[in-house]
C-alpha cells in the first residue's frame, strides 16, 4: 500500500489517515492508496465502520496537487485522470460499510469533494471548507458540482462554487456541509465514538439505507419509492431483521451479523 495512506484497525473500525505532507495533496499517488485501502477494508469482516482523516493538526486535504495541472492542459487524455478520482469518490460513496469523514483542518477542492464521498463529516472548529477552483479558472471536477448541492441546496452550493471562498466549520454546520463541530483535537475521538456506534448496526440495514438514498437521489420520487419497497421486503428475510425484532420483544440487545452479505 502507498506509504502516503495509512490505516490502523481499532475493534471494528479502521482508520484511513492520508499522510502526504505538507498539505495532504490528492495527488495520483494517495488517489492510489485511498483505493487499496479502501478495497482492503471492504474485504475485511472484521471492520464495520471507517474514519478517514489527514495527518497532523491543520490539514485534511489541500485539495488536488496543483503542480500536476500544468500537465493536464491542451491533452486530450486528461480525461483518464478524472475518471480515477471519480471512481475512488464513487467507490468511497458506495462502500458497503459507513464511512465518517474527520475533518482536522483545511478541506479545500479535491478535499471538500473527496470528504462529500462519505457519509458523515465531523469538522474541527479551526477547518476551513471551500471549492477555489474558479480561481484557477476551472471549476470542481470531482463530483463536486453533483454531490454539494444535493448536500446543501443548489443555491448553497453555487455560492460556495462562484464565489470561491472558504468558509469555517460553524457555517459549514449551518448548511449540513458537516454534521458536527468539535473543540481543536476533539473530532478523532468523536469519530471514534460514532464508529463504534455504526459498528454495532446492522450493516445490511445501513447499505440497505445507502442504497435506497442513493437510487433516489438518481430517480424519480415514484421509482425511488419502488425501490425502497423492495429493499424493505428483502430486509425483512435476513437475520438481522430477525436478531432486531426478536431482541426488542426478548428486552435486550440486538447482536447483528457483522459480515454484510
């Protein structure tokens, strides 16, 4: 695995650090390790839930690595290094397992669209949120332009995406970009605690809920009530709806299958 994405496996949940100084850019070398590591840990029974986070107190990532675009411009295969980071951001986003985005300080570009890949995001007090592309004279590539204004509202998201300004983990929090703000030094163990939380689920039920969300979002309401019928009815016929239902009526704690079949 590239030494520039670390994981640590703590009980059921492992933790995703990306550790390529000074600002944690996605450059194609941690696009690389994110993908192993998240592979590895999709295969892995004993994880029920992930954190990812960046190295150090004031990063989580810079966004994309700048001094690789000089590259890209006038080529007509630049697409091919697009597509490899919509298919780490579609794989993060799909994952059968919840995934929880810790987010340590500037989140910016590739950054803010790799953390909008997750499921949750726990922002530090000092994190700066924001998409600058347009002041580079592009604009955010990375799914950016489909998942924030679906997250915040499409007006929300355009301001963020005009304007191209930043803005802190408390105006973050008032638009849902994030679902909770901590003290500096605070969010790992935050994570932590939601992890193991999620890791106690039942996985079928939480990638049944990622599934139906996520077929909505791409689907009429009518289809996506379809949908979600029909995942409701196959939920019913796995053990864990079993495990549930029966440890309710038994008053006591459910313990669900932690593999997600």
């Amino acid at each position: 695995m590239s030494e520039v994405v670390k994981v640590k496996i703590e009980g059921r949940v492992a933790i995703i650090t990306i550790e390529n100084p000074p600002v944690n850019v996605l450059s194609e070398q941690v696009v690389l390790g994110l993908m192993s590591a998240f592979k590895r840990i999709e295969e892995d029974s004993l994880v029920s839930a992930v954190i990812l986070t960046g190295a150090g107190e004031k990063v989580f990532m810079a966004g994309a690595d700048i001094k690789e675009f000089p590259t890209w411009l006038g080529r007509e295969d630049m697409v091919q290094h697009v597509e490899l980071n919509h298919q780490l951001f579609n794989y993060i986003e799909k994952l059968r397992k919840p995934t929880i985005a810790m987010l340590n300080g500037l989140t910016l570009g590739g950054g803010c669209e790799l953390a909008l890949s997750c499921d949750l995001r726990i922002a530090e007090e000092h994190a700066k949120i924001g998409l600058p592309e347009i002041n580079l004279g592009i604009f955010p590539g990375g799914g950016g332009t489909q998942r924030l204004p679906k997250l915040v509202g499409i007006s929300n998201a355009k301001e963020l995406m005009f304007f191209g300004e930043s803005i802190d983990a408390t105006q973050a929090l008032s638009i849902s970009l994030v679902n909770k703000v901590t003290k500096t030094g605070e969010g790992l163990s935050l994570a932590k605690e939601w992890a193991t939380k999620l890791s106690k689920k039942s996985l079928n039920s939480i990638n049944s809920i990622k599934e139906a969300m996520q077929y909505g979002y791409e689907h009429s309401f009518d289809e996506g009530i379809v949908k979600e019928t029909v995942l409701f009815c196959e939920i019913f016929q796995h053990q864990d709806a079993f495990e549930g239902i029966n440890a309710f009526i038994e008053k006591r704690k459910p313990v669900f299958n932690k593999v997600n079949e």
